[in-house]
C-alpha cells in the first residue's frame, strides 16, 4: 500500500487514517479467505513517514509488514 503524508497532501492528495488502509487490506484478506484461499497477511508500504510505518507496526501485530523504514 501506499501512504502519503509529504508534500503531496496539501495538494494533491487526501490524508487517510492508519485504520482506513488496513480495513481495506483486511477487507482483501477476509474476501480471499471466505472463498478457501489460505492468505498470508503480508503488506508492503511505501511511505515517506516513518510514523505511519511505526503507527502500523503497533497496531497492526497480526500483519507481516515489509517497509524501508
């Protein structure tokens, strides 16, 4: 997934909560589980915060996270 908090925010983008991106890769999880696929919880971030790799770290102890930071 990716995360923007940077200089794009003020323009371009729209900030969205932690919570708000890993719903949506929860929500891909589970639709993949009911159908009988076994899903490794694996997710890359690219972000330009490290707050926001930190944020998901704690939060988040159930996903394998893969990150720069």
């Amino acid at each position: 997934m990716h995360v923007r908090r940077g200089d794009k925010l003020s323009v371009e983008a729209n900030k969205y909560e932690v919570e708000d991106y890993m719903g949506a890769a929860e929500s891909w999880f589970e639709s993949r589980e009911s159908n009988g696929m076994e899903v490794d919880r694996r997710v890359y971030l690219a972000t330009d915060d490290l707050h926001v790799a930190n944020d998901i770290k704690n939060r988040c102890l159930h996903v394998l996270l893969y990150t720069d930071y």
